[in-house]
C-alpha cells in the first residue's frame, strides 16, 4: 500500500495563479484519474497583471492578490486537486528572482512531497517570472537528492506565431518531446481557467482588453499539452 503512494505524486510549478491549469490543466486531470497525488506550488501572487495595464485600484494590487488566490483555489479544485495540496509562496509578481530563503522553502516542500514528477517552466519562456521559475527550481533541484522526472513547459513562447512550427520542428527532431492528447479534459480545463476571471475578462473600465487575449486563449486552449521531459538523476 505504501510503495504505491510512494509511486503517485506530481508537483507543478506556477509561476503565476493560471499557469497550472494553462500549461498542464488536462494532464493534471487525467494524471488525477490515474489515481496520482497532485500538488501546486504557486510562486507569485500575481498582484500586479492589473497594475502593468494601468489598473491601480479596483482592484489595487493587495486585492488582486486576494481575488487571485481565490480564483486559483477554485480552479485547481476544479481540476481536482484538494486545496490542501495547493501552496501560495507570495512573492509579488515581475520581482521573481533568485532568493535563498525562497530556495528553502521550496526544498523543503520538495523534501516534504518527494514527488515522481515535477513540471516547471522552460528558460524558452519569454515572461521573465516564468524563465527565472525555472532557474529557482533548477537550483534548488542540485541541493536535494530527488529521482524525479522534469516535465519543462512553455506558455508564452518567444515568437507565439511560430508556436505550431517550433512544436513540428521538435515533435521530429527532440526525443525528449512529447506531447499529451488532452482532448477528454478539454472542456473540464476550460471550465478550470474560466474561474480566472481576472485575467480572461475586464474588471475595470480602464482596461482594453483582459489580461490574456483572446487570441493566446485559442492558442492555449487546444487538444494537445507538450512538453521536453528530463530525467533527473
Ligand atoms: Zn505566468
């Protein structure tokens, strides 16, 4: 009974409330319907995505660290996973960066959970929370002994318009590619990211347009998640 509870845990990284359900949203579905424990690890609050659009109150960036958290809480829950395996670390959003004290929590975390699988952002990532996410985890990674496998994922590539040819030119040529049919969760996703309503709708008059367009929904929201799988150790 223990070697398979031993056997069945994953941890995703996000940078940001969303990025879970946005990179990984039907895996974590259907890794949940294979009987695995899954946990999120959310690095920021994501307070300021209003802020960087020229929102500074209703909401202010301390309320939308509030509405955020909620949001994520529901739609993790939605994807299935428990509220009590989701952990807010809290840094403000833009200033992720490297930090030792940072690095012992998520150690301990790691240490705590020792999961099979951890997927985290790629440094192919153009948002520099998203990179440096990567750079934190990656070091905290070399402290502790984990045999894990490394599931690393892009949400906002560098050319998003050369998205499709970048995945044909690594579905032929990298065999660390692979990607996922999430088709059966597609929707169950979609209803998992529609409670981020701060980022898909506009809250404030001032606002052009919500903090994801509906243009990079479309390209996120489709049957496949890829990824460059690493074996650790
Ligand atoms: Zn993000």
């Amino acid at each position: 009974m223990e070697v398979t509870e031993l056997l069945n845990r994953i941890v995703v990284f996000a940078p940001h409330p969303d990025d879970d359900i946005l990179c990984c949203g039907g895996t974590i579905i259907e890794k949940l319907k294979k009987g695995f424990d899954v946990s999120i690890i959310y690095l920021t609050d994501g307070r300021n995505a209003l802020y960087n659009l020229g929102v500074y109150t209703n909401p202010s960036p301390i309320e939308l660290k509030e509405i955020r958290r909620k949001e994520a809480i529901k739609g993790a829950n939605l994807l299935g996973v428990k509220t009590e395996n989701l952990y807010f670390l809290d840094v403000e959003d833009t200033k992720l960066n490297y930090d030792p004290n940072l690095i012992n929590i998520i150690r301990d975390l790691l240490n705590s959970i020792k999961p099979q699988e951890i997927y985290l952002p790629s440094t192919e990532d153009a948002t520099s929370d998203h990179k440096n996410a990567n750079l934190i985890v990656m070091s905290t990674l070399k402290m502790i002994k984990l045999e894990t496998k490394l599931y690393l994922y892009i949400i906002f590539p560098k050319y998003a318009r050369l998205d499709y040819s970048f995945k044909l030119l690594h579905r032929i040529f990298d065999k660390r590619y692979i990607e996922n049919n999430i088709s059966d969760h597609l929707s169950q996703k979609y209803f998992s990211l529609l409670q981020h309503k701060s980022q898909i709708m506009i809250l404030n008059p001032k606002q052009r347009q919500p903090v994801i367009s509906a243009l990079t929904l479309q390209r996120l929201l489709n049957n496949t998640e890829s990824f460059i799988c690493l074996d650790e150790r």
